[in-house]
C-alpha cells in the first residue's frame, strides 16, 4: 500500500514498494496533486540566500505575508490567519470550536474525519453519489440538517466541514448550500485548497465573504498550486474575533521565516499564476478524453488539478492492483479507495504535463489491452 501514511506523494515508501534505489527521481508523481510546473523562480532564488535571514526569528504576527494575502483577496488583515499548512488550521479550528458534531460531504480529504476524532466530535456523513458525479445537492444537505435536529443538535452545536473543490472528486459547492445552512444558524468551514487551480476562482470562492459572516470559514493553501509542499504554508480568512482566539491557541512562530518570505515572493508572481490556470483548463480536458476514450469513468470539474475516475468491473482491475502494477514502472497514482465513500475501483490522478500523461496513458492501454502485468 502506498498511503501508508494516509496521504500521497510518499516517494519513500514507494522506493521501499517496488525496489527503486535512487530517488524522487525515479518517480513520475501523479499520487500527490502538485502544480507541475514545479515552484516559481523566486523560491530557488530565496533558497540561494537563505542563510543571511534564518540568524533572526521569524515575524509570529506574519505581518508581511498576512499584508499581501489581504490585498489580493481585498480582505482586512485582521481576518487573516496563517499557519503551518492547512493541516495545522484544520487543527486549530476544532480545538477552538470543539463541535458536538461534524458534517462531512464524503468522500472527502481525512484530515477533517481525523480532526473531529481528536476532540471527540461526533461525525455525521451526507454520502456522495457517483449518479450525482458525487455533487453535494441541496436536498441532501436540507436531509442532514432535519436529522441532526431530530438527534437533538441545536444550531451552532454542529460544524459543516466542506471541501471545495472536493478532494477526490473535484466538485464544488454551490454558494446557495452554503447561503442556506448560514441562514439556519450553522457554522460552515470551506475548504478551498485547491480554489487556486480554478479558471472561475472569483466566481467559486467564499473568501471575500468570510471576513464579514460570523458563521464562515474559509481555508487556503499555498502548498500545491506553488508546488511547495515542503514548505508547509496555508491561511484561513474569518471573522476577526475568531481569528484572535485561534492565533492565542497558536503554538508561537507556528510559520518558519523561510515559509514566510516564500508566500509573499510566489504571490507576486501573475505570469505563474496565469500560465499555471490556462494550462490545467486544456491539459485537464485533453487527459478526461483520453481516459474517457480508455473506457474509465470519469468524474469531476474543471476547478481542479486531479481527476478521479473508475475502473469498470469488466477490466478485471481493483485500483490496489493497478497501483501495484504501475509502481514498478515508475509511476505513481493514488489507491481512491482508502476514502471512505469509495471502493476498489476508484484512482485519483493528478494532471501533470504532456509527456508524464502520455507515459501513464500508454501504461494503462497496455496494462487493460492485458500486454502487461496485472501485479
């Protein structure tokens, strides 16, 4: 198994699996869902220099970075909260607001599952559907709420954790959901990781909003759209008060000045941000037809840099099989099926440039065509 450790992107263990010796290197990614551009020229240029600014501690207010996040978003800055990656803001807000419940739209990214089980929160599931192409619909949402009633949980007693666009399914939540569960007094958490990817990103994203509604929350991260993984950096927008007690319960000089510097050098930087959007819009419609012309199920939107799809039974592949049958050749995708809401037949790939796509494409003709092995 790849997920190992529950995520993607884990070219150890994959070495470990399938006997490669070198490096990342050896490796073509589609398991963890990174902008494969790789990240923009100021990061190395900041990587140059480095040591003639780690002599001094970071700024723990992250005044700099906070400046720049609330010009673009046209946000105070006060509304503003950066952390240590998302994770670590997914963290925090269920320590702060301690839930008696938690909505999950599943399948969905695990951190959220695993955050409620931390502080003992209590997770109520609405079921994705793959006849729905695994939309939130209104109905369902409505559904949830009436039963969350009917069990007792009052208004403000519950957190809705959502993610859009979805990890794995790419989908987005449509604002009149969202609109309607603030109107009744619930408390919303939108998780806009990969918001940055989308085309339509104005149109999409809550951000703007969530500095002005008590209720709303919006997080960010700067990781995969910068390709910056290892520089762990994210930021969630809400109303100033919550912020406050979420910056107290804050472990101090939470983001490293390295981290620091880098978000404020990649925001400055349109032609990536630009170049990054144009490319996923014909690179992700190009890779959906191919796969689709494979006989794959193909699920999603536009807003994303992965794509999930299905195996169909007749191919005689689980996507634990296929996954081992790739690695060996150097190819890594993600085992979907470890979201809960997904079985066998589910992989999640991220959309990477022209030459890796062909590669995994032609792997997979040749693995379903049966001139390759099964693992």
């Amino acid at each position: 198994m790849l997920e190992r450790y529950g995520h993607g992107g884990d070219w150890l263990t994959a070495r470990e699996l399938y006997g490669k010796q070198g490096n990342e290197g050896d490796f073509i990614d589609f398991s963890a869902n990174m902008n494969p551009f790789g990240p923009p020229a100021c990061v190395g240029e900041l990587l140059r220099r480095y040591e003639s600014f780690i002599s001094r501690y970071p700024d723990p207010a992250v005044r700099g970075l906070r400046g720049k996040l609330a010009e673009r978003h046209g946000v105070p800055a006060d509304c503003l909260l950066v952390g240590n990656g998302a994770a670590e803001l997914i963290d925090l807000l269920f320590r702060e607001l301690r839930p008696k419940a938690t909505v999950l739209a599943e399948p969905c990214f695990i951190e959220y599952r695993e955050a409620a089980a931390k502080i003992g929160s209590a997770v109520h599931a609405v079921g994705l559907k793959a006849e729905l192409d695994f939309r939130l619909t209104m109905d369902a949402a409505l559904d949830k709420l009436k039963q969350l009633r009917e069990n007792g949980l009052k208004s403000g007693e519950t957190l809705w954790f959502l993610g859009s666009p979805n990890n794995p399914t790419g989908q987005t939540v449509e604002r009149t959901i969202v609109e309607e569960l603030l109107r009744q007094g619930e408390t919303v958490a939108m998780d806009e990781a990969f918001m940055d990817f989308a085309a339509d990103e104005s149109g999409l994203s809550l951000l703007g909003e969530a500095a002005s509604r008590e209720k709303l929350i919006v997080l960010r991260s700067m990781t995969k759209f910068y390709a910056i993984p290892g520089i762990r950096l994210g930021y969630m927008a809400a109303e100033p008060s919550l912020i406050r007690r979420l910056s107290e319960l804050q472990v101090p000089w939470s983001v490293n000045s390295l981290a620091q510097l880098i978000g404020e050098a990649v925001l400055d930087d349109a032609e990536y941000a630009e170049q990054t959007v144009a490319w996923l819009r014909t690179e992700r419609a190009w890779m959906t037809e191919k796969l689709q012309a494979l006989g794959l199920f193909v699920f999603g939107s536009a807003a994303v840099n992965h794509i999930l799809f299905a195996l169909p039974e007749h191919f005689g592949w689980t996507s634990e099989r296929l996954q081992a049958a790739l690695g060996p050749k150097g190819l890594l995708i993600r085992d979907a099926s470890r979201f809960i809401g997904l079985d066998n037949r589910y992989v999640r790939i991220a959309v990477r440039l022209r030459p890796d796509n062909e590669a995994l494409l032609e792997q997979l003709r040749e693995l379903f065509e049966g001139r390759g092995e099964r693992g």
